[in-house]
C-alpha cells in the first residue's frame, strides 16, 4: 500500500509549540476520581500511546479531546486553541481538526460505505460531491476497500467495518487522531490487517497519534512516547524500548508483563 | 333472520361512497399524526424546558381525553370562536392530532434505541446538529418504528366510525343512513364489517412491504 499524503495533514500549530496540550486536568464520574491533575502535551507529528490498567484513565482522556465528555477542571487546548474551556461554537471549530476511531466502528449503517466518508466532508467541510468522492475512493483504496463502495457498513466484516471507520477519520483530514482500543472488538485473525493499516498510516504521513491500546507489540513499534497511567495519573513515560525494556517503576513491569 | 341481496346490491353505492370517506379520513388522518409526533417528539428534546413543559402538558392532556369528547369539542366549541371547518376537516385533524400523542411515544423510543455511538461517531466528525439529526438519527429511528406506527394506522381505522357523530358519512354513517330509510340492519352493517377487515388487512400488508423496504 503507498500513500499519497504530500498535502495531507501536514501540521504546522498556529502558535508553535505543542499540538495537543492538557494542563491540570481532572475528571470525576460521582466519587471516582477518573483523572486527577494531569499535565501532558504531544508535539506535532508525534504517536502517542496509552497504556495502563482499565478504568486508569486512557480513554477519558480520548473522550476529552473528541469533546464527548467535559473536564471538571483545567484547560485543554489543541492546536493553540482552546477546546475547554471555550465556548460550543469555538469548541465546533477545534473539534474539526480532530479524528477519531472508536472501539465499536460507529458507522453509520443507514449509510453506503462511501457515503459515510463523504457525508462529513460535504456537509462540515463544504467539499463538492465529487470532491468528496474522489477522496473517499482514494482512502478506501489505501485501506484496500476500493470495491465495497456501495455495501452498507453491515455487511462488511468487524476488521473492514474498522477500517472504512479509518478511512472516515482521515478523510476529515484533522491533524490529530485518535484510536480508541480499535482493534478490541475485532476477533483474534482480523486485528493484523488493522494494525498494519496503522502501522502503514502512522509511518507514511505526518499525523499526529493518541492511541490506546493493549497491543504492546503494536505500541513499541508505532509510539514515539508512551505514557503508563494508572489511578487516573502518568506514572511514567518515555520512549517504547524504556517503558517496554527498562521501566523505572515496578508497576510497568507488572502491567507489561502482564498483558505482553 | 333473513338475508336479502337486493338489499346488500341497494347499498352498495352507499358502501363505496362511505369507504371513501373512511379511507381518506385514514390516510390524512393518519400523515397529520406522523408528521405532528414528530415534531412533539423532536420538541420535547429541546434543551429549554420552556418548550418541553408546554408540549408535554398538551400532548399529555389530549392523549389522555376522549377522541369522542375531542371531536364534539371541536365541531361545536371551534365554531363559536370564529374556526369552521367541514366536519370531515375536523375530523381528520381530530383524528390526527389525538394520534399524534401517541406516535410522539413511538419516536421517542425509536430515537432513544439508536446507540450512543451513533452521537459520538457524529460529534467526532463535527456534524451539525441538523445534520446529525437529518442524515444520522432520524433515519435509523424512523425505521425502526414503522411496525409500531402500523398498529396506531389500524386503531385510527377502527375509530374512523366515531367521525359519525359529526355528520361525517364514513361507512358506519352510511349503513345506518340506509338502515333508518329502509329498516334493514344486516346487510348493511355485514358489509362494513367485512369491508372493516379486508381494509385493515391491506393497510397491513402496505406497512408490512414498506418495513421490509426500508430493513434492507
């Protein structure tokens, strides 16, 4: 597969610095306290990912950044806007930079295959139909879905389903994506094709990653950092072959060992 | 008890000019209660509560009132405000809006069973909320309860015969029309029985293709 991204997503932040950028950030559901006091960034073109034990924390900060979920506390802010806290209008004009995957595909089923990747586009970002469409055919042809065009969503395998739900992120163009524990629901044989997709994606175009995941192999191979969380904090972080080779806290080793 | 052709053949002109009636007092009857509960469905997820506590109040109040009572209501109160309509207006829009409280609950549903993910999955690719409502959730909903709205299209034609009571000559208003001239029962009153039936079986097997249409 090669992919032709010379004019995709090639993120310049508006204000320098780091692309994604979470300041004091603390989320609580009741008296769970999900995330508490967190500070990180991501530098443009970075891959980030998340690990750590559920309920630590990754996804939240996933849901946070799609804007599906609200903060209790702290900014957050993308690209040198503010996406918390702001107002809905401005948080719509953020929201557009951001992609994201989720773990149950969410296409929409009502919906051919190419006219999930083209309703957004059109409708959000004022592409002309055959605009649109030619996108929507390159990608599907980078995910190697080139003929399943017209199927509905439902016909399509868990591996497929997630892969159009790629090329649906992408074909927004945002500067950041975010993957959200995909390949979870896939049965064991269909997770490959999707990790290599990304692999693909993450080695060919400059996008920058958040991704959690319990795929450490996938992990050490994409990640430029990896952030351990556990109780709603960073443990630790660093490069793959520290986290995943030489953690410094004895919790990593334990969580790695594992799930490895 | 005697059966007497003639007289079901007398009728008949009668019978056709009520079914008529009967089926556009359904069909107008029953596009109103489509499209109004709709709109109370969509009204009641209004943020503000200025508008839910209005339209709930309302809709609550009709749905659980008479259709008969609404009917009088409408054909003897309307008037002396200065609204006349035709009984056969008023009795659709009786119909329809009685209705319409109910198919309000049926959307409600519908909407409320398209998955989480569907909002998400909207949100993430920035959609507006027309357009997450337009292309997104009301499609997937509004499948979902055509069987549902189906069974309010059959219990709207079985209170058809209660537009009678405001000089609408649908069918029952008809056969009794032909009874108090000719003091025949039977006959007449068989045929819309049977003409009950065979109409709620069509409409039945319409809604039945249309499910499978729009399964697909």
């Amino acid at each position: 597969m090669s992919v032709d991204t010379t004019e995709q997503s090639v993120p310049t932040p508006s204000s320098g610095g780091p692309l994604v950028r979470l300041e004091q950030v603390s989320k609580r559901f009741g008296d769970n306290t999900v995330l508490d006091r967190l500070d990180f960034s991501v530098d443009a073109g970075k891959h980030v990912t998340l690990i750590g034990p559920s309920g630590s924390g990754k996804t939240t900060i996933l849901r946070l950044l799609m804007t599906l979920t609200e903060p209790d506390e702290g900014t957050i802010t993308v690209d040198g806007e503010r996406l918390f806290p702001a107002s809905e209008k401005r948080r719509r004009e953020v929201r557009k930079k951001i992609g994201m995957v989720f773990q149950q595909f969410n296409l929409f089923p009502n919906m051919s295959v190419l006219r999930n990747l083209t309703e957004a586009p059109v409708s959000v970002l004022g592409l002309s139909k055959d605009e649109a469409e030619h996108r929507a055919r390159e990608l599907l042809d980078l995910v190697g879905l080139a003929d399943k065009c017209d199927m509905r969503p439902g016909a399509l395998s868990g591996g497929q389903q997630q892969r159009v739900a790629i090329a649906r992120a992408l074909a927004m163009r945002p500067k950041v994506l975010l993957l959200d524990e995909v390949t979870s629901a896939l049965d064991p044989e269909l997770v490959a094709g999707v990790l290599d997709l990304l692999r693909d994606i993450a080695r060919s175009t400059d996008i920058t990653m958040l991704c959690v995941t319990h795929e450490m192999n996938f992990a050490r191979d994409i990640s430029d950092q990896v952030l351990m969380f556990d109780s709603g904090r960073i443990l630790e972080s660093g490069p793959p072959e520290k986290i995943f080779g030489d953690p410094e806290q004895e919790r990593t080793r334990e969580f790695i060992s594992a799930v490895l | 008890m005697n059966w007497d052709w003639n007289a079901v053949s007398d009728f008949m002109p009668h019978f056709w000019d009520g079914l008529l009636v009967t089926l556009e007092a359904l069909a107008l009857g029953s596009l109103i209660s489509f499209a109004l509960g709709l709109v109370w469905a969509l009204l009641m997820r209004v943020p503000t509560r200025w508008v839910r506590w209005p339209v709930g109040a309302v809709t609550e109040f009709v749905r659980n009132t008479p259709l008969l009572v609404q009917l009088f209501f409408l054909f003897y109160v309307l008037p002396e405000w200065g609204v006349t309509m035709s009984a056969l207006t008023t009795g659709v829009v009786a119909i329809g809006v009685h209705y319409s409280t109910y198919t309000m609950q049926v959307y409600r549903a519908g909407i409320e069973a398209v998955p989480v993910g569907q909002w998400e999955a909207a949100t993430a690719l920035s959609l507006s909320v027309r357009r997450t409502w337009t292309a997104v959730i009301l499609p997937q909903a509004v499948r979902r309860v055509v069987p549902a709205l189906g069974n309010y299209v059959i219990a709207m034609l079985k209170d058809t015969p209660l537009l009678m009571v405001i000089t609408v000559l649908e069918m029952l208003g008809q056969a009794r029309l032909y009874s108090q001239q000719t003091f025949r029962f039977t006959e007449p009153l068989t045929v819309i029985g049977v003409a009950f039936i065979l109409v709620s079986v069509l409409a039945s097997l319409l809604l039945r293709t249309l499910e499978r249409r729009l399964v697909r």
